[in-house]
C-alpha cells in the first residue's frame, strides 16, 4: 500500500525576540507570572511588513533542500494558517510563486492550532488517493497581527513563525512497522465557538479583529480531547501507548502538555518541549517543535512519533508517524 513518508523538516523564526521582561513593561505582568502559568520565557515577532507567506517560504526552502527536492517535483502545498496575508488568494499560492511551483495545487488550511495536524491529513489523504506523489505541509503564523497587546490573558501566549515538511509517497505493507504517516484522526465541535475565536472577519465586522480566549475552559477541554485522540489514533494505527518514542504536542502552554503526557503515561523525557522558546505558534507550533527533535538527533529513523494538538472551533486531532 502507498504510505506518506516525511523525508525532511524545515523552519523559520522572526529575528526579533520579545522577552517577558519586555512584555511586562507593556502589560500588568511579570516575567514569573508568565512563567509559572504558561512555561513561556521569549517568542519571536515577525518584523513591519515580513508576512505570513515570507515565514512559510523560508521554512519551506530549508525543507526541501534536506530533502533533496526541488520545487518543480511538487505536486500539492498545503498550508495551515490563521493569520493569511489577504482574505484571498490563499497564502499557499504566494508561497508557490515565491518557490517557482508552476503546477499542481496549493491550498490553504484554516483549523487554528490544529491546523497542522489537519493539513498533514489532508497531504496524506491525497498521496494514498494518488492525487499527489510529493508534497510540501507548512504551518506558519503571524499572530502577533491579530492580539490585543493590552489583554494580559493572550498577548503573553503567542509568537510567530512557521515550519514545513516534505512528504513524498512511498510503499508499505499495511502494518505498524511501515514507515511514514501510520494513521490521523480529526474532530471538531463548533458549539464551543466563544471559548476561543477572534472578534472581527470580512462577512461580520469588515476588520481583522482580535483574539479573544477563556483559558481556564480550553484547559480542560484541552487535557479531555488530546488525550482522547491520541488514545484513539493509536488504536487506528494499531500500537499501545509504550510503543510511542516521542510526543511532539502543539505547544500552546507548559501545564496543558504536562497534564496530556501524564494522561497517557508517557514520561517527561518522551515529550518535546519548545513552548518555553517561541511561545503558542499555533498551526506552526508542532513542525517548529518537530525540527528541534529532528535536528538535535533525538527523533531518529523508525521511531514512533506522535503529534497532536488542539485549537479553535474547537478543533482537534493527532497523527502518528514512524519516522
């Protein structure tokens, strides 16, 4: 059977560091309050005029040079981001021009901080269809653009960013032990709309609007669903929680990825952990995360490694992949 295999990562962060320290001379806020609630010490912001496309194409070159790719093998871009340079086109068409991709298709994918879990389903739900042979999965954000730098509640959370993998078909035998994506799994319940959304769009106020969150709510949905999901993909693909090498969470708060890992018995030292360094990135949070393990040697050939993330909508999901 085909099997979507991840041959690279690649990533990109804004040179501009806000520091807590920073942030609370801003806001009513304190570098150990920020620490001690969310695990954040820095994140990064894009500069006046550096977009959401100009983030994903950087991180998306590194991506296809570790791969050996250029970008005329491309078949399919699928971007997940909330934060798109313009209403329309969508982003993933600036980051084709700027790449030179000259066929295929390029999209964007709108799940918030599950954004990337969802496009890297929906790359793979195309190779197996046979639709794309290789693709090119980014997320990437500017939520800088879109806070309330008065609202101590989020303005601290977030930073921007973006990372991206490649991923070119290649042949399984339909077990565990194939290498590539293993199984993905999905959901969302829009009745939970006002725990998490941004106050503004084209159809309603005609402007860009601000983040709004309840963060005590979204903790608990948060630590209920990931745990859920992941419980549920692993059945998909046929393995128990031990045969899992590394969990690569969306890295929206400390305390939420703490209590996800304790929930499925895995131990701090199976978790990656970055939120500490670039904040909530949302949809590019995972890849970002993910090229750190890469990188650094810990995420090595044949390792099961699980990603999951939960964002607005609300909306959540995991995929599971051997490396």
């Amino acid at each position: 059977m085909i099997r979507s295999i991840v041959e690279s990562c690649g990533t990109y962060l804004p040179e501009r560091v806000m520091t807590n320290e920073e942030l609370a001379r801003k806001v009513d806020t304190s570098d150990e309050w920020i620490v001690q609630r969310t695990g954040i010490r820095r994140r990064h912001v894009a500069a006046e005029g550096e977009l959401t496309s100009h983030l994903a194409t950087k991180a998306a070159a590194k991506a296809l040079e570790r791969a050996g790719v250029v970008a005329s093998d491309l078949d399919l871009i699928v971007l997940a981001t909330s934060t798109p340079d313009e209403t329309f086109p969508a982003t993933a068409t600036a980051v084709q021009a700027n790449l030179g991709m000259t066929r295929g298709a390029a999209f964007d994918v709108q799940a918030v901080c599950s954004g990337f879990v969802y496009a890297l389903s929906v790359a793979d739900s195309m190779i197996k269809n046979r639709m794309a042979g290789t693709a090119l999965v980014i997320g990437a954000e500017t939520f800088s653009r879109i806070l309330d730098w008065n609202d101590r509640g989020t303005c601290v959370l977030f930073g921007d960013g973006a990372g991206a993998v490649v991923v070119k078909a290649g042949e399984g035998q339909g077990t565990a032990a194939d290498r590539g994506i293993l199984a993905s799994t999905l959901h969302s319940d829009g009745r939970h709309h006002d725990l998490l959304y941004v106050d503004g769009g084209p159809s309603s106020t005609r402007t860009t609007g601000y983040l709004r969150m309840q963060g005590r709510e979204v903790f608990k949905h948060a630590v209920t669903n990931l745990a859920a999901v992941v419980g549920e993909t692993l059945h998909l693909a046929g393995l128990e929680a031990d045969a899992v090498d590394w969990l690569v969470p969306h890295q929206a708060n400390k305390r939420i990825i703490d209590s996800t890992g304790r929930k499925l018995g895995l131990s701090g030292d199976k978790v990656v952990l970055t939120v500490d360094q670039h904040a909530n990135t949302s949809a590019a949070s995972i890849p970002l995360a993910l090229d750190v393990a890469v990188s650094d040697g810990r995420i090595q050939r044949g390792h099961v490694v699980l990603l999951e993330a939960m964002g607005g909508g609300l909306t959540w999901g995991a995929n599971i992949i051997r490396w």
